[in-house]
C-alpha cells in the first residue's frame, strides 16, 4: 500500500537556505494533509497542515504547498535551522480517522 | 501544552505474553488512536476508538489486539499473546472530533520488544 511516498528517503540543506520536503500521493479522496516531524525514540510533533480546499498554507518558517492536479504536496523551511534536523512524515486523510503516512525523509540541516 | 502521555517507555517481553500499554490523551479530545511503527518502516494505524467503541481497525488489528477506556483518562492498548513481529513502537493519538481536518497529536510512544 503506497499511498502516500517520500520518495526521496534524506536531504542536507546548509543552515539558513531553504529545505523542501516533498510527497506524493495517489488517492484523490484525501482531502486532508499533514507534515509531522520526528526525532528518534519520541512520538510524531505536528507541524503543519492543509486542507484541500487550499493549496497553501503558511505557519513562520513553514509553508505547506498543495498541488492536487499534480496529487503533490511540498513543505519548504524558510531558512532552515540545526534544530530542524529530523525525519519529517507527511501523511492523509480521507475524512476519516486514520492517517496513511509516508516513509519520511531525513533532513540534515549542516552549519 | 496539553500532551498526550504513554507508559511504559519500553517494554519487553516473552512471545505469548499478554502486554497492556497504557496512554492518556488529551483531556478535552474524545477520538483516540493506536499506531505502530516496526523498525525502518512507516507509521502504521490499527486502530480507532470513539464514544467507547472501536470506530475503524486495520487489517492488523487482529484478534490478538484489543483496546479500552477503563476510566474517563486512559486509554489501552492489549496484545493477548504477543508474537516476535509484534516488536515495533507503539504510538497513542487524540484529536478533539474528526471531520478528516482535524489534528491527530501523537503521545512518545512505547517500545516493545518481543524475545
């Protein structure tokens, strides 16, 4: 069952330029997405979300962009930080209860 | 910041033992979530629980599994006889209702391991 894909499993960024995280997906039900981060050994930390409805959405450093025709979504880290390093799950939701989360990507964030 | 708590950290245990993993969501959410995630793979649901009854499982969620709110803050996790494959992290979620926009925050989890 894939899908929600990360296809690309990690990415360095230097500190203060821009990561962009990418996801992909082939149910056109869902209609409800978001990016969680995660460090080892703790549990999945919110950070962002979107409707389908939108095909933006801005919270400070991160923007959520939605591209449906494309079923792409995209989160961009402006400008990135050490802090930020951790593997980042993007997952969706058809107006029902479960997730489907991708396989994450792990962003390195480099001085 | 409200947060959603689970215990143990970590477990481990004998294949066939019965194992209960305990979490208290958040106060004020009513929806509640098992997730799992086996080493090097993705974030998987099994199962969830709203208004006392289970309201969707995964394929997973087998017979061996079962889930319960003993109390108005907990919230369980029960594996009957737990199996070598069963070793993976075990994650709790709330969120306040669903619609299918809203937010599912996810507790640190607990590690269990199956010898």
């Amino acid at each position: 069952d894939q899908q929600v894909k990360q296809n690309s499993p990690s990415l360095s960024v230097q500190e203060g330029r821009i990561s962009i995280l990418n996801c992909d997906y082939t149910n056109s039900m869902f209609d409800y997405f978001l990016w969680y981060k995660k460090y080892p050994a703790e549990g999945p930390t919110f950070l962002i979300s979107i409707s389908s409805i939108k095909d933006k959405n801005e919270d400070g450093r991160f923007t959520v962009f939605l591209n449906k025709s494309a079923k792409h979504l995209s989160l961009h880290i402006v400008p990135s930080q050490p802090g930020d390093s951790a593997v980042y799950f993007c997952a969706a939701s058809v107006d029902t209860d479960k997730l489907i989360f991708g396989t994450g990507t792990r962003l390195q964030v480099f001085p | 910041e409200p947060e959603v708590t689970q215990t143990p950290s970590h477990q481990v245990t004998q294949m066939g033992q019965e194992v209960i993993l305990r979490c208290v969501p958040i106060s004020n959410h009513l929806y509640f979530y098992w997730y799992r995630q086996i080493l090097g793979q993705k974030v998987e649901f099994l199962v969830s629980f709203y208004n006392n009854e289970i309201s969707e499982k995964s394929e997973i969620f087998d017979d061996q599994f079962s889930v319960e709110r003993p109390d108005g803050s907990n919230f369980t996790l029960k594996i009957r006889s737990t199996k070598l494959e069963d070793s993976a992290m075990y994650f709790c979620a709330s969120s306040e209702r669903t619609s299918g926009q809203e937010t599912q925050y996810f507790g640190p989890g607990t590690r269990l391991l199956v010898l």
